[in-house]
C-alpha cells in the first residue's frame, strides 16, 4: 500500500471513529405514547424533534404501543431497556401498572419522566402536567355551561376508566359544579381512547338521557367521535360537544356547529417540554425535587410541587374565531 493510501485510508478510519463516538454521545430519549396513530401525540413527537434539534445531541424514539393498553406500554418499556436509552418520557396508560417497568428502567440509570398522563411516584421522577388539574376541570365545565344559560343535563365522555390525567380532571369538574347552578352531571361513561367506542358510548349517552344538552369529552379521541355521533343524529343544535381537542381534527365540527367550543394545551410544546426535562435531567443540569425549577427551554421552566409534578401552561379555548388559525399547525 502506498504511504499516499494508506494516509486516506487512516483519515477515513478516523472520520468513522469520529462519527461512531459523536452518535454514541447522543442522548436518546424515548417518547412513550398511549398508542401509535393519534394524532396529540404525532403532534407532541414534532415538538420533541424540535427539542432534539435545538439540543443538537439528542436522538429521539418515537414509540408506543398499537392499543391504549399497560400491556402494550410494559412491552415497549422492556424493549427501550434493552436497546440501553437514557432517558424514558412516557404518557401512560395505567399509573400503577407501568410503575414496577419504569421502576426497572431507573435501577438501571435512565431517566425517567411522565408528561400528560402520569404514573405512580415510585415509578418516575417527576411528571409535567399540560396544564393546572384545577385548571383544566374548571374549563371543561365552563365550556359547556357557557352555552346552557338556563342549565341542563351534561355527561362526560372519557377515554379509559384508569386514565390518571382524565380521572384527575373529572374530580377537579365535580368539585366546580356548585358554582354553576341548573348544571346537571347525569353520567361519566368510557370510551377506552378508541373512535368506534367512544362513537357507540356518546350514542348511548344520547340515547339514555334524551334531555341531554351537553356531551363533555376531555380526551381528543373522545370528543371526536362524540361530535361525528351528535351529527349522524341530527341533535347539532341541541346537543353541543365540548372538551378537549385538536384543532386540526376538530375544524369540521366547529363549523357544522356540533362543536361551539373547545379547548386544548398546544402537544408540540408538550412534547417539547418533555424532551427539554428529559435531556436536563438525565444530563444533571436540574434534579427531580421539590421545589426545583427545570428549564424547559422556550417555554420558560417547571417548577416541582411536593409530589414532584409541574404544570407547563393553562389551556386556551378555540371556536369560529380563531380554529382557522390553527388547525394547520396540529
């Protein structure tokens, strides 16, 4: 071999070593979802990559299981162990179920966070609410009410009857029904986070309370399906969907006039917030305290209460005047 050659052939080598040792300092953290296909969460994983790029050392895993299920979520936990990520930031399905898996993923040195749902203290570090609880329960009912000016019969349609985040708001919405008198709350049923039941289950509701003035759905599944069945029903008018949702998939209801209003945190600074914690926790920069403050870059910094959760911002409400705006952006 020439001397000529054999001097590219070392400055290729190199050139490999080099890439091969900057990809294995990339921080990899893992975006567990509650199932592949909904649409918040492909939201909240182009926030992540925003994160990711903004970070510039971070490779993100976007995965989850292909049914709303602990099950599914367990399985994907064991498989992101294996394959050795630093850090696991996960939605989950059941607090409690998924805990003793994330429980594993921290013996083993990663980081672990929830963010929109979250999961048992013993199985995380910290867990990044979209919004305040208190917040969010007041909101959901005020969107109703605020269209029921002589009060009515209202039920909740939620996604899966172990939801933590789901189940939190529909107590805060129960304890702020006082201040909103002639409100009824006649039933809470589930539709498991699934289209074709959450569909079935508003016509149930509909079916069953024949009073019914209101259908609150504080999951996007949910409020989806629950509109398209107030529709096929021919109530628009009489019955009016509200909760939590995309503006992206909510568009045609709000202009049909099924839906009045809604209201949802925007899930790409969700994601990217998440990423943001994430990547500062697993790099030491913050600790997982009470009290702390995380940066979570352009959104400002999460603040840790007692139990090791944050709030990331309060929900913004949209309707005729602004889902045009938005319902391009997710």
């Amino acid at each position: 071999m020439s001397i000529w050659r054999k001097a590219l052939t070392t400055a290729a080598l190199a050139s490999v070593l080099m890439a091969t040792t900057a990809a294995a300092e990339n921080v990899k953290i893992a975006l567990v979802v509650k199932a592949l296909g909904i649409g918040f969460f492909e939201a909240a994983a182009k926030g992540a990559e925003e994160a990711a790029a903004e970070l510039g050392d971070v490779e993100i895993i976007y995965t989850g299981p292909t049914s709303t299920t602990a099950e599914g979520q367990i399985e994907v936990i064991n498989a992101l162990i294996a394959q050795g990520v630093d850090a696991i930031a996960i939605s989950a399905n059941d607090p409690d179920a998924v805990a003793p898996a994330l429980k594993k993923a921290m013996d083993r040195g990663i980081t672990v966070i929830s963010w929109d749902s979250g999961v048992a203290a013993e199985g995380r570090q910290m867990h990044l609410n979209p919004s305040s609880s208190a917040l969010i329960g007041n909101t959901i009912i005020k969107l109703a009410a605020d269209h029921m000016p002589e009060g009515g019969d209202v039920a909740i349609l939620s996604a899966t009857s172990t939801s933590t985040n789901q189940n939190i708001w529909i107590e805060e919405a129960t304890k702020v029904l006082p201040n909103y008198p002639g409100i009824n709350l006649v039933a809470t049923v589930y539709g498991d986070d699934l289209a074709d039941k959450s569909y079935r289950e508003a016509q149930g509701l509909m079916s069953t309370y024949p009073n019914l003035k209101a259908i609150i759905a504080p999951t996007t599944v949910g409020i989806l399906a629950a509109s398209q069945a107030v529709t096929d029903a021919g109530k628009i008018g009489q019955i009016n969907v509200t909760g939590l949702g995309l503006p992206s998939e909510m568009a045609g209801a709000v202009d049909s006039g099924a839906t009045i209003s809604f209201a949802i945190w925007n899930p790409i600074d969700l994601g990217y917030a998440a990423t943001m914690i994430a990547y500062n926790l697993n790099k030491g920069t913050a600790k997982a305290e009470p009290g702390a403050s995380i940066p979570m870059g352009r959104i400002g910094a999460a603040t840790l209460d007692d139990n090791n959760e944050a709030a990331m911002s309060d929900p913004f409400t949209y309707d005729k005047s602004n889902i045009e705006q938005f319902k391009s952006i997710f």
